[in-house]
C-alpha cells in the first residue's frame, strides 16, 4: 500500500517541538516559565458559557447549515463589518471551524498548481505548508527592523511578483513578530495586489487584539474588498482558542466555494456554538475588554522584562501578544551560532521556554540576526517577572 | 483574478435541495412529513450535556493536542477496538471534528491523482466527491437487489480493479441502502483488498446503529487491520450530529499522517467536547440504549407504513436509519419515468418529504430501478404513521 506523494509537501507547526521540551523539563520538576504558547490562560467570558448551555438545551444539537446558521452569518457581517467600515452581508460570510480553515480553503479556491502566492516570513508556518501542499510555490516576503517595529520589505516584495504570483497573503498585526503597518505600507501593499490583479487573504486574527487606538483594514481600502478574504477567529478576543470557531468573510461568489468546501471537508461547525458566537458578538462586551486588560498588563511586564536584560531593545508592539527581540548581542556574548542554542540554554539555566524565528517559516539565505519569539498570552504577571529576572541572569552571564 | 481549476470536481451533498423543497413547501402552510433529513430530532444524553458543562468550567477551552487528547483516545482505542475485537492503543486514534473529515483526509493520505479508489454507489455522495476533487478517479461498486436486502455485486467489483487502484471505500450498515454484509461477502471484500494491496476505509458510521445482534467489522478479518482506517462519529450513537466530534482509527503510521493533515486543516477538535467524549464512551450508557430504542419503534413504524402501500414491498433493516425501497410499480403506475415527479409529487400531494436514489452519489449507466429513500431519524411514530398513510394514498393512486 502506497502513501500519497504530495505529503512530502506538508509542513507543521514545529513549535509542539518546544511545548515538547517544556513539558519534559518540567517533569523533571523544574518550574517552567511558559513563553512559548500562543495559547490563553484566561477563562471564556460567562456570558459565553451560558449561551452555549443554552444552546445545547434549547436542542442546537443537530446538523445545520455548511455555511453556518443565519444569525451568525448576520452577526458577523454586521460586526466585521462595521469594525473595518465595509458593508457586508450574510452572503459575505462562511462560518469556520476556527480561524485556520481559512487559509487551506483560501488557498484551494484560488491557487492552481504551480501558481506562485506571497507570504509573510517569519510569519504563521500553515501558510508556507498549505500552499506548498497544495502544490503551489510558497514566495517569501520579508521585514526589515525599525526603531519602532518591523516593516514589510516592499522592494522584495514587489520583486518577488511574478506573472504566476495569484494571491498575497498579509498578516497586518503580525504572529510572531508584531508587525503593524503604516497607512503608506498598508496602500502600497493594497497597490500591488490590484495592479497584478491578485487575490489577498488578510490574516485577522489579532484585528481586536489592540491595546491603545484603532486597527485598519486592507480590505477598506479602495479596490480591496472585491478581491479580498477575512480570516475571522474568535479565538484570542474571548479566550476560546479551544472552541474551534471563526470565519471567512469576502466576495459572495467566493464565500459560497469556501462554504462548499466546508461540506466536503466537515459538514458544519459545532451548532450550539455558533449559537453562543451571537451572544459574544452582541451581547455584554465586557469580558473582552477585560481579557484585553490583563493583556495588556502581561505585554507591559514581557516588554519591561526584556528591556532591563542588557542586550535586549525592543518597543512596545501596539497589538498581538508576542514579542519579537534581536538577540543578536545575547548570541555574541554565549559565543553561540545557533539560535536552538541559546533557546535550550534559557529552559536549562533559565527554566524560561520560547520560540525562535526558526519556528515560523523557512529561514531565508542571507539572514544573519537572530531572533526569538516569546508569547504573554498563556503566562501570569508574577510568573513573568521572575521568568524575566532568571533570564537576565542566564543572558547577561558569558 | 482566478480561481482554481480543481473546484469544476468538487461535488456536494444535492440532498440540500430536497430540505429546500420541504422548507418551502412547509412555508406555504403544509405539514411536511420530513423523511429527507439524516438529522436525528432527538436531545443528547444528559451525562454527555453536564461533562460538557463541566469541561468548560474545568478551563478545556485551550488548545489541545491536534491528535486529539490522550484520554479519548485512550477511550476511543479501547471502546471501537473491543467491540470488534482488535487490540488498538491511543497512537491508532486522531480525533477529528465529525466523521466525514476521515473520508477527505483518508484520501489525501493515501491517493495519487489519477489513482482509482472504489467506492459503493449508491453511497454517501462525499466518497465521489472526494476522490475527484482530489484528482482520482472515482470507480463506483454496485449492489443488487434481494429478498433480504442488497448484496455487493462482487463480480463488478472484482471487475473494477486494475494496476490503478490503491483504496476501496466500504460502508456496511449501509447509507442510504442499509446493506450488510454477510461473513461471506465481508471476506471476499477482504479477500480482494489483501490480494490486490489494498487500503480499505470502512465507514463505521453506523457500526452502533444495530437494532438485533452483533455488528461485525471488516477490520477484524485476517490481514486487514495493517490496511484498514476505520471512520468512528459520535454522531449518530449518541444524537449529537451538530457537535462535530469523532475519529480515524488504524495504523499507527496513517494515523500520524492524518493527525498531521489536522495541524494544518484545523489546529484540534473543540478540547471540552473531547473531555466529554471521554464521559459518552465510559459513563452511563442508558442514554444511547435510550436513542436506540426509539429508532426501533420509528423503524417498526416506517416499515409497515411502507410496506402497507400496493406496490412496495421492503424487508426490516437490522442497521442504520434508512430505508431504501424499489418504487418500479408506482413509477409505472403514475406513468412517470423520472424519479424526481414522485418525489415532487409525494410532497405536493402527501406532504411526504424524502430522498432518491439519484442524491447518492452520480447513477450508472443502465441503472433501470427506481429506489427512493427514507430517514426515520427525525420523524416521530405518530406523524411517520400520518405521513405514510398519505403517502399511500398518492402512490395507490393513478
């Protein structure tokens, strides 16, 4: 018996790689500082919960439609909608088990084999492993540090479209590295797709996460809402990563190919909850606000952390909960060359777990600073501050 | 912009638009008798509701492992192994959101484009569908009609094997025809998939659904486990079709496969509903014995409703909730030579909803019965009684 042949083409998520290692670590009885989950160690809003007990007794139990019940359809063009000033309507939304299912769906409805899509790198790793699982060509678009972030690198970028290039993906409020976009990147990158005619998928999955002032949308931007595709989850804003629920929202004609994969892939998604997703988006909002609260502390905590280790510069990201320092400095003073180096260094002498750039998507040739990646959203204030205070130490010793 | 020339091979499930039908019927006044829908109108047994209430409370709505949570697997390797007598351990089991997610990602796991898989038609529409989206070819097995039901017509499936076919799709506790397999047929299939190295899927989906005896698996045999997956839901058992949770179970190497098409199709399955799978296959089972018992009156029902009209004439299914009855007689005396004037007909004349033969994957050349299709799954004893005696009345008249 055969095995496909294409699944030579399929990435993962190395980071399980590292959650691996924290786990066998803290076996040994060792109090591991937990940096490297994207995951949220708060609980649902209770206002969330109810619903979906509700749900399940009012008899949501049974299959319902592929493309998800109407009044969440309805909710969620209305709040997506309206958050991004863009007038969707029900037909604009296809209910996802997730946010995830966006990207290999997007990638079914518009990519041919062969056909080349950009993507952000370091960026989300599914992005790199679905296009090239489907038998596309994966084209890198990369950052460049600032003094206040990262930016998009348009002159590679722009270089890297090709007459095969169908689709961009963007990433704006960017996992792993907090990339925001200035209005000036957001239209060049808009620009681009529109004068090669190109498909976008906009990543929204930290749209709301937003800890001072507005988020922008691409798919505001003129010319862009007909050609574009919200990635929408639930999943960081009310604490659910584990629910599994979210959605693509875009042009009708393509919502409804999406929505037929939906029903070959997995029917529905979970009924009595996307009942509860219309209490989250239209009832008390204040659970939200306040897992956006204790967010908030926990970055500014990670961000002072960091800053005192000598070495170690970063701003203060607008959005997410991950931050993204060089550590270039930190390498020269351990005399090490690779970065899984100093990442088992800081769990063994630090107790201290993160990810490294390596984890979200192919390294390029020609990279030569070295980055790790540490994530606030499944650690307490407390625990970060000792985290933070043993890994000076281990950083700043030789 | 484009979109993807592979989407012209993707089916769907046409019985959608028999629902639609009904629906517009019903929104006109009429009383539908619904024998269309696979839905079960039954609640979910209580313990399941609470453990599921619990699970959230208990902070499972994080991430968890894309293989699903060690104890249901550890469940689920332990209840689906002893009740068909194979020893399976938690590394033979991903958990998926449904079972129809194990036919795409089987599939995926295992076909090349342009390989052939077999599968049985008529058949659940998604094993076509799949297998063409995927670039196979799509060779249809048959069965033929007798006193006792339907017989896999062996000779045809003998004669459908060439060097292209890696993978023969198998569905006993047939749907929509409620076929099984006698020891002997279940050997020959058995026989051809060791002899031609085969992979065998066998949709279990009503493995449970079993009104009288024991239920026998094709993964038992000699020399099939090393080739079997075998597609586990928890959705009809237990009637929860709209909670979206169930599993692939066989090899430990396909299995991992699988699981790692999971950590880029969907990240996991919704965590607490997993911890209260874990409840449905360990705790009090008198809620499913409960769902069961019902669906044995409602067969009962159904049975000698339709066998009470002039012309039909159908054994009682041991399995399933389907019943599948030849209708050459009616047709002839209506005069119609299209299925689709019945069953318009039968709901504009008797307010009798149900499927066709034709919504069961695509008909075959030389097909010359008519069958239609009836659901006793979300239809109660009185009103399967009242609809059947309208329905005898239209299909007795000329």
């Amino acid at each position: 018996m055969q095995y496909a042949d294409q699944l030579k083409n399929l990435g993962t998520e190395t980071a399980f790689a590292v959650s691996a290692q924290a786990r066998a670590w803290a076996a040994k009885g060792h109090k591991v500082y937990p940096f490297h989950l994207g995951d949220i160690n708060l609980a649902t809003p209770e206002n969330i919960v109810d619903a979906t007990l509700k749900g399940i007794r009012d008899g949501k139990t049974g299959y319902c439609p592929s493309e998800g019940i109407l009044p969440l359809r309805e909710a969620l063009a209305h709040d997506v909608g309206s958050r991004r000033g863009i007038s969707f309507g029900p037909e604009n939304v296809s209910v996802q088990p997730g946010g995830k299912p966006t990207i290999g769906k997007f990638i079914a409805a518009v990519m041919n084999p062969g056909d080349e899509v950009l993507y952000p790198n370091p960026g989300y790793p599914i992005y790199e492993s679905q296009i090239e699982y489907q038998g596309g060509r994966a084209v890198p678009y990369n950052y460049v540090q600032t003094d206040s972030g990262f930016d998009i690198d348009m002159d590679k970028l722009k270089a890297s479209i090709s007459d095969n290039t169908v689709a961009i993906i963007y990433n704006n409020y960017q996992n792993p590295i907090s990339a925001e976009s200035s209005q000036e990147e957001m239209e060049a990158v808009a620009q681009l797709a529109i004068e090669h005619d190109l498909w976008v998928l906009t990543d929204d999955a930290y749209y709301e996460m937003i800890y001072k002032g507005e988020a922008r949308s691409i798919a505001a931007l003129p010319g862009m809402k007909e050609r574009t595709v919200i990635l929408y989850t639930f999943s960081k804003k009310y604490a659910m990563t584990g629910w599994r629920v979210g959605g693509s929202i875009g042009p009708e004609k393509i919502i409804k190919i999406i929505s037929k994969l939906n029903v070959n892939a997995e029917s529905c998604t979970t009924h009595f909850i996307q009942d509860a997703m219309v209490e989250a988006l239209t009832g008390d909002p204040s659970g939200a606000q306040s897992i956006l609260n204790t967010l908030r502390d926990r970055r500014d905590a990670a961000v002072a952390g960091l800053n005192a280790i000598n070495g170690i510069n970063i701003p203060t990201p607008r959005s997410t909960f991950y931050l993204f320092p060089n550590v270039n400095e930190i390498m020269a003073r351990k005399g090490y060359n690779k970065i899984d180096q100093l990442q088992l260094g800081a769990l063994e002498n630090a107790n201290v777990s993160f990810c490294t750039r390596d984890h979200f998507g192919r390294p390029q040739a020609g990279e030569t600073d070295f980055f790790i990646r540490f994530a606030y959203s499944g650690i307490s204030v407390d625990d970060i501050n000792e985290g933070m205070a043993q890994l000076k130490s281990y950083f700043e010793s030789k």
